[in-house]
C-alpha cells in the first residue's frame, strides 16, 4: 500500500454506506493509478453486509494508487484510494495520511498541526475543501461521503511529536504510532468484552488499527505470556508500555491448520451477506422466544380472484400473483390486530408498538438472503402494492437493493412454497414479531360443501415473539390471515 502525505494528494476512505456497518468488500476496481477520475464517477464497487454499492469519488484528480486489491475487506474510515487533486479543483487539498502510513501523530489536538509540512502562512482550504473534511456529501443515495467516525478526544500530557517515538516502534505499530494515553481506550464492542473476559487492561494495550483502534490481535497479544517460561526477568528490555511494539510479546506456537482434502471438500470464508445473516439468525433465534403455529386452508377462491385481476384494466403492467394477496390479507390482519406490529426494547423494557407498517418481503438473490421492505404498505392501495411488490422483487434479483430498503421492517412474509415445501418454521427478521410463511399452493383432496373435491391447498406458518405476542394474539392473526384467503371478499368487508 503506497503511503501518499503529499499536500496535492487526497485519501479517499471507506465510507459508512449502511447506517452502523464497520467494515466492506471491495468487489470490483473500475479505475487503476494514472486514470483521470471526475467528481461524482465511481470508482469501486464494494459489498457489505447487507448490499453492494457503487463509490463515487468526490472530486477530480488523477488516481495515484489503489490501496486495497479486489477481494480485500476493509473496515470503514480506512484509506482505499490516493487522488492527486493538483490542476483539478484549484483549492488547497485537505491532507489526509491514511491508516496505512508508516508514521502517523498522535491524536493531541496541539500535535495535529505538525503532520502538514505546509507552512503556517498557507492559503486556507477553499469551501470545497472544508466540506469535504467537515461532513458527508450527497454523492451516495441515501448516505453519502462520511469523514472517519471515530472522534478523539483532546489528550491530557506533554505533547508528543512523532520524532519522540523510536522508529522500530512506529514500524512495529503497522504505522499507527499513537502512543497509549490514560484516556478511555479506542475498541469496538465485542473487542471490549474480549478484553474482559481474557482480564486485559485495554489500557495497557497498544493499539494497531485505523486511528488508534484496539483489535482483537491487540488484546490476545496482550494476553499472552510476558515471557517464555524460565526467562529471567532481568532479559526483558525495559520498554515503557506506551511505546511497547506488539512484537515484544512472544509468538505462541500457532495450531497447525487442519488439513482436507480440496478435491472433496471447499470452504468458502463467511463474510458479506452470509455473515450478517448468520449473525442476525443466530442473536433472534437466541433472544426472542419463538412459537410458530400453522394452519392449512383451500386458496381455490383466491387462486380465481388472482386470475379476475390480472385482467382487470387498473391491474394492466402490474405483476399479479398469490402473493399480492396475501400480503393484502396480512397488512388486513396487522390492521386488525394491532398489537402484533411491534418489537421488543431490552434496554428501556419497553413494546414498542409501530403505528405503521413496513412488509418485509424475504428474497433469495445471488448475494444471499435479502429481506427488503415496503415502507408503509398499510396505506398503500391494491394497485400500489402491487407495483411496489414488483419493484422489490425484481431490484432484490437484479442485486441492487440498498441498504435503507432492509432498515426498519416491522413484519415480514417469506415464500417457502416457490421451493414446493409445504411450510417450515421461519426465523424472525431481528427488531421484528412476526413473520408469516406461505407453503407450496397444491391441488389436493378437500371436503368442499359436503363433497371431497380436489382444491388449491396450502399451509400458512406463523412464527411470533412470545415475550410481547400470547398465543391469543398470535392465533388471531394466523386465523384472520386464514379466513381472508378462503373468502376473499372479506378484503373488502375487513379492509
């Protein structure tokens, strides 16, 4: 990675493009060092946890180099890309040394100054400058350009130029030379509770990452041995622990990898939307109780309804199947029920209960499991949901959903029936308390006024949090969702 301290160089860093994600893939560079790049176009392509997204770069210069290569996951604020700004804006640059600079300052607002070679009389930076260091952009949908979200705090103490920091320490430090202050350590929350439960003083830590961040090599260096068995104490250099590097701790003998064959096996690394679904199946399926139930119902009346619509002149352009009707059949059920449209706050031990409703709608995509939502689709009409439906779906397949689509579902419907399953015990989406399950729609024996007839047959699941739903209420909405599909008539006289 080429370090870039230069005043006419800028370091464009990894951006928060999804409302608290730490850290991004980059799937594709579109440009390479010496092309000319413009304000606005885009640069890579990254994937995070929850979407892929296009990174325009916010302004002209020529690319000097690419710090990161296709495939690497980088954590926010870090630098991927160095633009040489000279001849393109005009303006002073804002300097940035990016995360992988070999020597970096320290965060002391009174040594701040001392990492720009400019002199003191320099021009100030332009408007165009100052907004690119002071805030986001609107170059991103929905987000835009954020600085680095990581605030120092102002240090207490002497200041401490990088001159005072031996160089083998800097080097040691992968460029971060940082000293260790009494301030509250820089770490992540589950690198906090790593550091508790191994009893490490973050503290005492020497941090490695992106502005002065501990990560979790930090604490398990730190919670290894001081010395080998049998060293005399005397052997041990005497390093302040504020300038202690990581490699003055001893390298355990690491476990030798297992072994496999790759002709019968392949393993693919969890990351990307794999990840943060197992994460987020794994915290609901531990946290929120479950209880699923089921009912099976003859759709033959729905089936025909579908069909009348489909040829229906306010229907025309719009994609019209079952599932149209029963998410119109579920939003009816919400509507009816209302206190199933809520989630649960551990922290304040409240319910919070949602006045309106964002239907979530499970989709497989290439990317994995996706859950987008319709925002506000109890006030949509039949016709809006459809067209909203279509848009979801075909954005969903076509690997284009954004972040915010996936914010803020309340409930959710997930089609197991395009599969032919007959029904399963769906998962709650994290945040939400209920999600509806729809099995494979069969043509089946049925006892129809009397007779046994073959009809269009299915079975609905209902998996619901059981700290705020009671079966009561859960039973009601389940049987509400029941009756609609076998009369659909009652959209009308319930809706």
């Amino acid at each position: 990675m080429t370090t870039m301290t230069e005043a006419s160089v800028r370091e464009f860093k990894m951006p928060d493009v999804g409302e608290g994600l730490t850290e991004a893939e980059i799937l594709k560079w579109y440009v390479q060092p010496g092309d000319t790049v413009t304000d606005g176009q885009v640069v890579c392509e990254v994937e995070t946890a929850k979407a892929a997204v296009e990174l325009p770069i916010p302004y002209d210069g020529v690319v000097r180099a690419l710090h990161f290569p296709e495939g690497t996951t980088v954590d926010v604020g870090m630098s991927i890309i160095a633009v040489d700004v000279a001849g393109g804006t005009g303006g002073a640059p804002v300097a940035e040394v990016p995360a992988q600079a070999v020597a970096q300052a320290p965060a002391s607002p009174q040594a701040e100054p001392e990492t720009s070679a400019a002199p003191a009389a320099a021009a100030p930076a332009t408007e165009e400058a100052k907004s690119v260091g002071s805030g986001r952009q609107p170059v991103l949908v929905g987000y835009g350009v954020a600085a680095s979200s990581t605030k120092r705090r102002p240090r207490k103490g002497p200041e401490v130029t990088v001159a005072q920091v031996p160089d083998a320490v800097r080097t040691d430090l992968n460029g971060h030379g940082a000293p260790a202050v009494k301030d509250r350590p820089l770490a992540k929350p589950p690198v906090r509770k790593l550091a508790k439960d191994l009893g490490v003083d973050l503290a005492t830590v020497v941090p490695s990452g992106p502005d002065g961040i501990i990560t979790r090599e930090d604490v398990h260096a730190a919670a290894a041995p001081a010395a080998p068995a049998g060293t005399p104490a005397e052997a041990v250099p005497q390093v302040p622990q504020a300038a202690l590097p990581q490699a003055t701790a001893p390298v355990t003998a690491a476990a030798p990898a297992a072994s496999y064959d790759t002709a019968r096996e392949t393993r693919v690394p969890v990351k990307g939307v794999r990840k943060a679904t197992a994460a987020a199946m794994v915290g609901s399926a531990f946290t929120a109780p479950h209880v699923t139930e089921f009912v099976t119902i003859d759709v033959t009346r729905t089936l025909k309804l579908v069909e009348e619509l489909k040829q229906d002149k306010d229907m025309q352009g719009l994609r019209v199947n079952p599932l149209l009707l029963i998410a119109k059949a579920l939003l009816i059920a919400v509507k009816r029920n209302p206190e199933i449209n809520a989630s649960w706050d551990e922290a304040a031990q409240e319910i919070v209960v949602k006045h309106y409703v964002n239907l979530g709608i499970a989709a497989a995509t290439p990317r994995g499991l996706l859950v987008p939502n319709i925002k506000d689709a109890h006030a949509k009409t039949l016709p809006q949901l459809a067209e909203s439906l279509g848009e979801l779906v075909s954005t969903a397949r076509e690997g284009r959903t954004s972040p915010a689509a996936m914010q803020g579902g309340t409930v959710t419907i997930t089609n197991v029936g395009v599969f032919g399953v007959d029904t399963g015990t769906p998962i709650l989406n994290p945040g939400e308390s209920a999600i509806l399950a729809i099995g494979a729609i069969k043509l089946q024996p049925w006892v129809h006024k009397g007779k046994v007839k073959p009809r269009q047959v299915t079975t609905l699941a209902l998996s619901f949090d059981h700290r705020l739903v009671d079966g009561e209420l859960g039973s009601r909405v389940l049987a509400d969702v029941a009756a609609i599909l076998e009369q659909p008539k009652k959209l009308i006289t319930w809706g």
